[in-house]
C-alpha cells in the first residue's frame, strides 16, 4: 500500500509594486499590484473609492498567465478627492489575500508636448525623449521625435534627450521640470553648424538647441560630443531661430571660458549644468602648425660644422589665440624631441647660430587673432662629431593656457662629414696667335674678362687648393717645351704677381671656406720652337683643409 499526504496550502497570496500611471482628475488611470503565491493564483476583486469615502467591490476577475492585477478606472473629475483604492487576491486553495489600502489624491492634468527638429526644422525622429519621474525610476512616457501626454500640474519631472550622433552620442536632462500648465516644448540637434558664428569664433561641435520659455526647472546637464577635439569656449546662442536652425545674429553668441559653467570633458564628450537656453555648442580655438623646412618626410643631410635653416609655421584656428611663439627642439633624452636647442656656440650636437640666439621666439604679430598665422626661422649649425641623425621639430604655445600646445611633425636630420666640393667656369685657356720667341709674355684671352674662376660651393668643407700642368706639345711633329713658360697668378691680371707652372701640385690657395669663388689668370712665355699649335694640361686639384695635396 502507498500512503499519499497532502501538506495542506495555508499562505495566502503576497503583494508588491503597487502602482499608477497617472492621478488625473477625469481621466483614466491604470491602478496595478503584482502577486505572488506559493502554490498557484487563482483570481482577484478590486475594490475602489472614487472620492466618496466608501469601497465598492468589483466582480471576481481570474488572473490571466501573470501575477499582474489591472484595473483601469474613471477617477472623479473634482481636483484633490482622495481616491482609495485595494484588492483582493485568491490562490487555488481559497487563501484571501488583501493589499494595503492605497490613496492619492486626483490631480489637475496639463498637456505637456515636446518636439525634436533637425538642421531642416524637419521632426527628427532618430532622437529618444524620455519624460521621467523627478527621481527617474519611473518613465512617465517616451518616443522618438515627439511626446505628447498628461502630466501632473504642480508635479516635478526629468526630461532626458538623446541622439546617436556620428562621433557618438549628445544627451541632455533637464532636471525638475515643473509642471505650471500645458508645456509646449521645442527643441534642435544640429550636428554640422554652418549657421552664423560669433565674432572671431568657430562653433567646432554639434549645437544643442532648447527653447524654455515659459519653463521652470532646476537645471539642465548637456552632454556634447566634442569629435576629440580640446573644448575650451562654451558657445551660447542667446537667440535661437527653430525655423531656420540658426542663431539669429553673430552679436547674440556670447562666448565664456569652461570654467564658467565647471564644464568637464574626457576623450569623447565635454559637458556642463545651465540654467538657461537657446541654444550651446563647443568652440575649439586650436593651433595649426606645420613645419616648413626641414621637410619632415625626407631625409636630411647636414655636413658637421655647417648652418641649416628651420621653419615652422603656425595658424590661429577657432577664435583669437593670443600671445604665440615657438620652442626648436631636439630629441636629447628620449626617441622624440624634448629639449630645446642649444644656444651657446659650439655646443653639440646642435646650437642656434644667431645673435642673440633663443630656442623660444614669439610671432611677430601679437596677439594671434582668428586665421592669422606667423613663420619662425631659426639658423642652426650642426656641430655632432659623432655624425648621428637626430629629431627635431617646433611645439607652438599661447600665452592663454586654456589652449593646448601643439607640435610640428619632426623632421629627421643626420649630420654627415664634409667633402671639398669645387666648380670650375672653364674648360681651356686659349693665348692670341700667332705666337712668336718673345721675352714679353703673352696674356690668356679670358684673363682681361675674369673667366677663369675656380667656386668652393656651397655645403663644402674649407677647401685647399692645388695646381699643375704638364709640357707643351705637337703630336704632329713631336715638337715640345717646359711647363715652366706657363705662369698664374690668384691675385691679379698682372704677370709681376705670377708664378711659374709646375709639374708637380703647388698650393694655389688654402683654407678657402664654402661660397667663395677664386680668380686664376695665365700667361705664356714662348721660347724659339718650331711654329705649330702646343696643347698642355692644367691641372686643378682639391682636397679638405688640412688634408695631404693631392
């Protein structure tokens, strides 16, 4: 035999989350409990006072698959009667169970309707509205583009407006939002601002606009994308046209530091507490530098103990920049520059070949205003004997800290060692014919003209220079005579200062420094030899000071 006990089902049912959507006199309200059972639910009877002071049941109504008993009633129409309201709950084994007593007193409704519209004065129906309660654990009602409800005369409410922008996402709350009569609430998202700017001043973020005329609220907090860029200047339209998505004049912009408003940022939004619209967006004043020369995309080669040229750029973008100058840096202790350039003479592996030398130089147009700009050169003399490729760059700064420095990209250069580099204007010297034994020398034809110059060119070490010359000649014939009847001089187109051609290098002139050019002239002495044409060669040779002749 097999014994079967049934545990009798002595718990009644248990309520919780009572609610109502609204308080409306002569409106519809929805008055909700949820219930729970340990065995199963069975039906439940509502019970209400419609501001009479007496309870009148409903019928038995069974619970439909949930714990949810709803009940929507017509409440009085006379503001202020105190509504009651209970049920009474039934689980399969007859266990009655009652809920508190509820009251609330009927309140006056105002219409409340908030409208978003885009940069056409289209509804933007890709914006979220939410209307909440003051502590937002309740959504009163919501939509996309637009919100039309009831509201509670008196009653404290949270607004909150949010849009999917590209660079992300723009919210705003007005905080208790109260209730004086019916509310009819514009407002505007206008993610790419072209409208009128404030004077000397770009709006560089999405404009929030909000029309709270006739409203009464605690506050609002807006969150604004910023794009990633730094936002130092809150932007306020003080008379925004809805119509046409723009503030009315460029006068009524008023621009104010972020401390004002204790605005706060991070990499994706700034945002800051206001009690007052029209409209707010961000303002960016930013520095746009660029660095000239050295070209930071190519390779640069320096000879040691030589000058190169720096030039950077800088553009005030946004608004007014105030007082701007240049650092020139180098890269002494870490992969990218961080030191300013030197500025005693012949220290390494850089310094500033100027006087006076400054690593810092301000712009010559002071202040910076909106779109202006200014170039800095610095001359530098690269001095590194142990021939290393360095970085080195320029960082912009304003004198207004609320403005972020910005640094030119860096341009690599690498100090390389000298050569001799030498040009010749002449490829012969040619004497006057004929040519007969004379103890009086003959001139070149180019000397009268100056037109044999030897250039040490620019970019080449301090230069020696050599010269010699091999024996006339007649290949015809075999007809010759000495080198020695050829004399040059490097001083003047006087023979008395010349001297007589070796056929060995002979110093010509020594330690000539870059960009100079040196001056040779020629004569020929002819000895009795048989008349024909004599062709020699003259040698010009070069080397580094100091180096061995060639």
């Amino acid at each position: 035999m097999v014994n079967i006990i049934s545990a009798a089902d002595a718990n009644p049912p248990a309520f919780s989350l009572n609610m109502t959507n609204a308080t409306f006199a002569g409106t519809d309200v929805l008055h909700s409990i949820y219930w729970q059972d340990d065995v199963a639910l069975s039906g439940y009877i509502f019970s209400f006072d419609n501001g009479t002071g007496t309870f009148a049941n409903d019928s038995f109504i069974e619970f439909s698959g949930t714990g949810w008993s709803n009940v929507t009633k017509s409440i009085n129409f006379t503001a202020g009667a105190t509504i009651g309201w209970r049920v009474f709950a039934n689980d399969t084994s007859n266990n009655v169970g009652a809920s508190e007593i509820y009251l609330y007193n009927a309140t006056i409704a105002k219409q409340f309707n908030i409208t978003i519209y885009n940069s056409s004065s289209l509804q933007d129906n890709n914006v979220t509205i939410s209307v909440l309660s003051a502590d937002e654990s309740l959504t009163v009602a919501s939509g996309s583009g637009n919100v039309t409800t009831f509201l509670n005369l008196g009653q404290n409410y949270t607004l909150s407006i949010a849009k999917s922008l590209p660079e992300n996402n723009l919210t705003a709350k007005i905080v208790n939002l109260n209730v004086t009569g019916d509310l009819n609430i514009t407002s505007q998202i206008i993610n790419s601002y072209i409208g009128l700017q404030p004077d000397s001043f770009s709006v560089a973020t999405t404009v929030f606009a909000f029309n709270d005329s006739g409203l009464s609220y605690e506050y609002a907090t807006v969150y604004i994308p910023n794009g990633g860029k730094n936002i130092n200047r809150i932007l306020h339209c003080t008379d925004w046209n809805f119509t046409s998505g723009n503030c009315t004049d460029s006068a009524n912009w008023t621009v104010n530091a972020t401390s004002d408003y204790a605005m706060q940022q991070n990499s994706t939004h700034f945002w800051f507490n206001t009690s007052e619209f029209d409209g707010y967006g961000g303002g960016s004043v930013y520095l746009e530098v660029a660095l000239v020369a050295p070209d930071p995309l190519v390779l640069t080669n320096v000879i040691q103990n030589q000058t190169f040229t720096v030039n950077a750029t800088v553009y005030c973008r946004g608004g007014d920049c105030g007082n701007v100058s240049g650092t020139l840096r180098y890269n002494h202790t870490s992969a990218n520059p961080d030191t300013p350039m030197n500025t005693t003479q012949g220290d390494q592996p850089f310094y500033i070949n100027e006087t006076p030398a400054y690593s810092t130089k301000n712009c010559a147009t002071t202040p910076l205003l909106q779109d202006q700009f200014c170039n800095i050169t610095w001359v530098v003399n690269a001095t590194d004997p142990t021939l290393s490729s360095w970085k080195i760059g320029v960082n912009f700064s304003s004198n207004d800290t609320s403005i972020s420095s910005n640094y030119t990209d860096n341009a690599t250069v690498s100090v390389v060692p000298c050569i001799a580099d030498v040009t010749l204007s002449w490829h012969s010297v040619t004497f006057p014919e004929p040519t007969i034994p004379s103890p009086i020398p003959y001139g070149a034809i180019g000397n009268a003209d100056y037109q044999y110059n030897i250039t040490v060119n620019q970019g080449s070490c301090n230069t020696d220079l050599y010269i010699k010359g091999a024996d006339f000649e007649n290949q015809t014939f075999g007809y010759s005579f000495g080198i020695g009847n050829l004399t040059w001089s490097n001083t003047s187109n006087s023979y008395d200062t010349s001297y007589n051609m070796t056929a060995s290098y002979e110093p010509l002139m020594l330690n000539v420094p870059e960009i100079t050019n040196v001056t040779t002239w020629y004569w020929l002495n002819v000895p009795p030899v048989f008349a024909a044409n004599y062709n020699s060669t003259v040698y010009i040779g070069w080397v580094k000071n100091g180096e061995p002749s060639p």
